[in-house]
C-alpha cells in the first residue's frame, strides 16, 4: 500500500515542499531511505520503528520503502521523523489517508513517542502556506511560532497518539491562536535611553544621521569614552519593525535555533555584538550544515563591531561584499545558499593601540600606530559613512544631569526623516538615502556652485575615492532632510565632511 505525507526542508532561511512517500510491501523487512537524505534522516528508521511500538501500535513486518521528493533535493534534520510515522500509520490503516491530504506535518520523534520541537518551522509553514496549504501539524513547542503566519491553522502536538487520535476523530486539538502584539509595549520601556549619556553630543548627532539614513558608523576614541555605551542605544531611536519585517527576521532566528518558547517573534530590531575572535564564516554564515551568521542575524538592525582592528582581517574583508548587496552567498558542493543581511554596520576603536593617542601617557610608535590603523582596509574603510571622532569625556560632562536629547526624542527625528525618504522615493525600489545609487545620486543630491566647490577642495585634500565621494552626498542628503531642506546647502557638507576624519592622508 502507498501513502503519501507533505512535510518540509528548509533551503537557505526559506521552506521547501517534501513528499514523503511511504509503500510497504512484501518481501524481507527492512526500512530503506531514498531522496538523499542525511544522517538524521537515516537514523529516523530506528526512532520511528520504537516510537510507534512504545506508543502501543504494532510496526509492520514487512518491506518499507520510504522516498524525500523531489529526490534531488538534500534532506537534512529530524523533523521528517512524524510525517513518515504518519505514513507508516495510514499504509497500515490506523490513520485515515484523507486526514492527511493537503495538510503539512512536522516533527522530530523520541522513543517514547512524544514530539520534540525543531528549527526552523516558521520558515517552513511561510511557504507552505504561500503555497496554498493552509493545515499544519507542528510540535507542541513550535505551535505558537508556526501560528504567526495570518490565516494558517496550526495544531500543536505533543506526542504521536494524540496525533492519531485527532486525525481518527477521538480527541480533538485545538488551534494555536496568536497575538503577535502582546507584550511589545514592555520590551520597548526596557531599552536603555540615550539621555542616560553625558557629554558626546557630536557623537549623538552622528548617531542620529546614521539612524535617520541607515548609514554606517565608525566611532574613534579612547577607552572608556562611552563608545560601547553608545552604540548600545542606537536601537532605541530605529523604527519599530512592520509585522512582514518581524517575519522576515523571525524567519531567521528560526531556522538558526534561537528562537525562546516565550517570545516566538522578534519585535525588536536587532543588535548583534559578536566577540573580536569570531571566524569569519561565524560571521558571514555557512558551515558543514550552513547556518546564518552575525550579519543575517543582524538583518534589519545593527552589527556592533567593538575594537575593530582586533577583528582578523579575513574575516572583516568578507563583510565588504554583503554591505553593498544586502545580502551574502554562502557556495556548496550541494548547492548555493543566500542569506539576507540588510544591516546597519556600528564599530568602535581606539586611535592607537594603548589608546590614548596625543596624550603625556601614550608611547605607541608612529610605526606601531601606523599597523594598528593599518589592519582595517582602504575599501572597507571606505564604505563607513560616518567617521566620528568620540573624544575623552571631562569632569564638566559628567555633571550633567541630563543629556540634551532622549532616545524618544531622536527616535520622533528619525522617524520624520525616513518618512521624507519614502515620499521622496515611492517611484525608485529604494527607501533611504544609503541605498542611493550614483545615478539617483545626480537626480536628489543637486549641488550649487558654491556647494559643488566645496566638495571638490575636499575631495582633493582628503583624496577621496570615487565611493567617498558619493558616500559625502548620501549623508548630507540626510543631514538636509534632518534640517528641513530640500536642497543641500555648504553648511550641511560642512558637517559631513567632518564626519570623514579617517579620510585625511595621515589619519591620527
């Protein structure tokens, strides 16, 4: 007899269908596996056969021939252990084949019968259900995280006989009903705020350019500064994440693993701040069995990169592709993955490698000097937007009792202005003055004579490279919009150009 159960793989951070075919036949018993599966999937004869007699079936002794289509696919993980049981059930009998028709199951079995949560269901019941299918069974653990898709009716269950029972009519399961805005006021109070910073107004407003136009941020300065303090709060002025944006990111953490049965969507943006030994596959993805790495994981937020010249080099050289794209491409023998990375890129470092560059307490060699700022590149120097200089804070700063400016402050800032950028460019597939190419940059960054002479004396002294350039006009673009104009003025290069310390010929 044959029976066929849709389950799904995941294929990057996206799902894809699989037909597990399931004929049991005479002949010698014996389970086997085709469709190219992985380990897991071959070890699922075992757990599959146990967890049916434990859980008070009798498991056929006869020839069992189960197929993953499309065969040209690779399988990999656990999570196809229910759906051939389910298979296995409805050739026998127990399990009315109908039930299972235009319904996706999912889940990883133990011996005992139970269902165990797996990686990657919301990626899995998003395409699906872009598909068409619109039933799913899920584990118990996953089901609030598969009910975020709208309109898709997710059963969680916790073992193989509830399973069973519900598709024989026994005992019912309830749909999981989620509402995906319960408990988004509380993660937002628990921010820390900008106005908890005293002093570094010049950082904040750089800050808040960078926020307002998602560019990316270099800040410059010696230890304890409050470069880290600061880079921290950047996510308290970015826009709140739409509930497609939730899901694209979500989607992510998913398949990753990183996923808390108590918060099944991610609200809030990311800010991601890995350790300086990170490899650089842990940073852009991959692996053995490729995952995301740091800068998918930081997709929609921010990449904090702390002591920048500490990072290796290969590993900082392989960002500068996924900065310009949006996006990294991880090659196999078994194929090619791509991951989204569309992320605001936030570092921090010392001027020298004591740190206190231009200080009685500073002996670092000009040599020494020179091969501390020389470990981070010409190119990827280049595509930092901002350069800022985070000076040391004095006895006066820390006086203060406020900041100038809260987060929610800036934040209404930034808001207006990327609400600016989106008007001005509904007609173009951009939405921030960053994505700006150089051909929109002749139609939106117009410059007078004296703005255009300007420029032109700061390219020469700074010897800026071609991308420099069009970086200068992306920020100012962004600082015109912060100041209400709708052309760019000699005071907001001004600005900008400061903003490009690292530029100078000789940089410290």
């Amino acid at each position: 007899m044959l029976s066929t159960v849709l389950s799904s793989g995941i294929l990057g951070v996206d799902g894809v269908l699989v037909e597990v075919q399931v004929d049991i036949g005479t002949g010698i018993p014996a389970i086997d596996l085709a469709g190219l599966p992985d380990s897991a999937i071959k070890e699922a004869r075992e757990r599959v056969r146990t967890a049916i007699k434990n859980s008070g079936y009798t498991f056929p002794g006869k020839r069992i021939t189960i197929n993953l289509a499309p065969a040209d696919l690779k399988k990999e993980g656990a999570s196809y252990d229910l759906p051939i049981a389910m298979g296995i059930l409805a050739c026998c009998g127990l399990v009315p084949e109908e039930t299972l028709k235009g319904a996706l199951i999912i889940g990883e079995l133990s011996l005992d019968g139970s269902v165990r949560k797996v990686n990657g269901v919301l990626s899995m019941v998003h395409s699906a259900f872009q598909e068409g299918i619109t039933k799913f069974y899920v584990p118990e653990e996953n089901r609030e995280e598969a009910a975020l898709v709208q309109g898709a009716v997710v059963y969680g269950v916790k073992d193989l006989v509830a399973l069973v029972d519900h598709l024989n009519g026994l005992e019912q399961i309830s749909p999981c009903v989620v509402d995906w805005q319960a408990g988004h006021l509380d993660e937002e109070e628990a921010m820390p705020d900008f106005a908890d910073v005293k002093g570094q107004e010049t950082v904040k407003r750089a800050m808040l350019i960078a926020a307002a136009g998602r560019h990316n941020l270099l800040m410059v300065g010696p230890p304890g500064s409050g470069k880290t303090m600061l880079a921290k709060r950047l996510p308290s002025i970015l826009p709140d994440l739409t509930f497609e944006e939730c899901i694209e990111l979500t989607k992510i953490y998913s398949v990753s693993g990183l996923l808390s049965n108590k918060n099944a969507l991610i609200r809030k943006r990311p800010f991601r701040s890995p350790h300086h030994t990170i490899s650089a596959t842990a940073l852009t993805g991959g692996g053995r069995i490729p995952k995301p790495g740091e800068i998918s994981l930081a997709h929609k937020g921010a990449l904090f990169l702390d002591e920048l010249p500490e990072f290796s080099r290969s590993a900082l050289e392989i960002m500068r592709q996924p900065l310009e794209e949006k996006r990294v491409t991880i090659s196999r023998v078994n194929g090619t993955i791509t991951y989204p990375s569309d992320f605001m890129l936030v570092a921090a470092m010392n001027p020298c490698p004591c740190g206190y560059f231009g200080e009685e307490r500073c002996h670092c060699t000009p040599s020494e000097i020179s091969r501390y700022s020389g470990k981070i590149s010409g190119p990827l120097l280049d595509r930092m937007d901002i350069q800022v200089e985070a000076a040391a804070i004095g006895y006066e700063d820390l006086q203060q009792s406020r900041s100038s400016m809260s987060s929610a402050q800036m934040k209404e800032e930034v808001l207006r202005v990327q609400e600016i950028q989106k008007k001005r460019y509904e007609t173009e597939r951009i939405s921030y003055n960053s994505e700006l190419t150089p051909a929109l940059i002749e139609v939106y960054c117009p410059l007078g004579q004296r703005e255009q002479a300007l420029l032109k004396t700061a390219f020469d002294r700074l010897q800026l490279s071609a991308r420099g350039y069009h970086k200068i006009l992306k920020v100012a673009r962004t600082v015109a919009d912060l100041d209400g104009s709708e052309e760019i003025l000699v005071s907001h290069l001004a600005e900008v150009i400061q903003y490009r310390n690292l530029d100078r010929k000789y940089r410290f």
